[in-house]
C-alpha cells in the first residue's frame, strides 16, 4: 500500500498509513522522508513526422490555461483497492472533497496548481522531456518528465512508491480528463474529469 502514497498526495489525497486515516492534504506533511530515486526517463512516442507536423503547426498545443473544476471522479476506489488499501480508508477517499486545477501555459511551458481543501501543490516544467523534480504532498521527491503525445499531456513520475504515468487531454466538449496509471504490472488506473470555471 505504500507506493499509492505518493501518486496520490500529488493529487490532493493523504493516506496516513501509519494512523490509520485519508483525508485531502497539501499543508500539514510528514518531514524528514528521504528516500534513493530510480529516476526513469520519459520517451515520446511521436513518430518523426508527428514531431515534423508540430513543428510547422507551431502554436498547436491545446489550451490548459485556466482555472478547472472537478466535475467527476473514476475509479479510485479499485485503484486504491488494488494498491491493499483498507475500505475505510477507500470510503474516506470517496468522501473528501474534490480539487480543483489552475494552468498557466506558454505552448510547452506551464505552471500548474493543484488547489485541494488544506492547501495547494504547485508544479513547474516544460512539456519536452526534460527531466524535473517536483514534491508531492508528503514531501518526497519525485523525479518526472512530461512530453505531448498527440495532444494529451503527459508525465511519468518516478518516487519512492514506484513509477506512475498521468494523462491529460481536453476532449471536443473543452473537458479535462485525467487519468493516472501505475506503471507497475497488474496496476489500474483511475481519474477525474474537470470543467473550465465559469463554463
């Protein structure tokens, strides 16, 4: 149970394995974690005459900009389930408030903020496979690196709970789905659909 700690603190969601509670996070951290990173690099999928077309298409990339709602979540109680969480904390999961998202993008660049209900993670990279380190809600580090594939954002994450992989698209009607898949054999996936504020 304990690699779905990390994948879920970076989306607002805190599991106290050792007292026994889940509850949204983002303020209140556990301290002094120090853990050895196998760092994995991400890379895209792009055959060279994707990488050609966006090249000359230039300002293709969707728009992320904004502030997001979660409207609906999917599957994150078989998700948490399959990682040998116990039902009541899968049933405090399901309770907690849901967050919501704001973009500031610049084609590949973006500043990103994850507003859940003690406090926001807040996240800075480009989109070109660079590697980053960015800080999860318990306060371990985790090494990604994000890439377009297509037009779906994506970043692998590698911490101390294991490898994840989150998808991000905006689909004909300008809603954000997001998925997070472990990367581990046999792992599920779950994920949340979110509105434009004021759509």
């Amino acid at each position: 149970g304990s690699r779905v700690v990390s994948s879920c603190s970076l989306q607002g969601i805190h599991i106290d394995e050792e007292g026994g509670g889940v509850k949204m996070d983002g303020g209140r951290l556990r301290s002094g974690t120090t853990h050895s990173l196998n760092v994995q690099s991400v890379t895209s999928t792009k055959s060279f005459v994707e990488i050609i077309s966006d090249f000359f298409r230039g300002s293709s990339r969707p728009d992320f900009n904004g502030e997001w709602v979660c409207i609906a979540t999917w599957g994150l109680d078989d998700f948490l389930k399959g990682m040998g969480i116990s039902y009541m904390k899968r049933l405090a999961a399901s309770k907690a408030p849901w967050p919501s998202w704001e973009f500031k993008q610049e084609q590949d660049q973006f500043s990103f903020c994850n507003h859940t209900m003690l406090g926001d993670i807040r996240e800075e990279f480009v989109a070109d496979g660079t590697p980053y380190s960015t800080v999860d809600g318990h306060k371990q580090t985790l090494e990604c690196a994000a890439v377009w594939e297509g037009s779906t954002l994506v970043i692998e994450r590698s911490g101390p709970q294991g490898r994840f992989r989150e998808e991000r698209s905006i689909d004909e009607k300008g809603q954000l789905h997001f998925k997070l898949q472990g990367l581990e054999e046999n792992s599920t996936a779950w994920g949340r659909t979110f509105k434009r504020k004021g759509t």
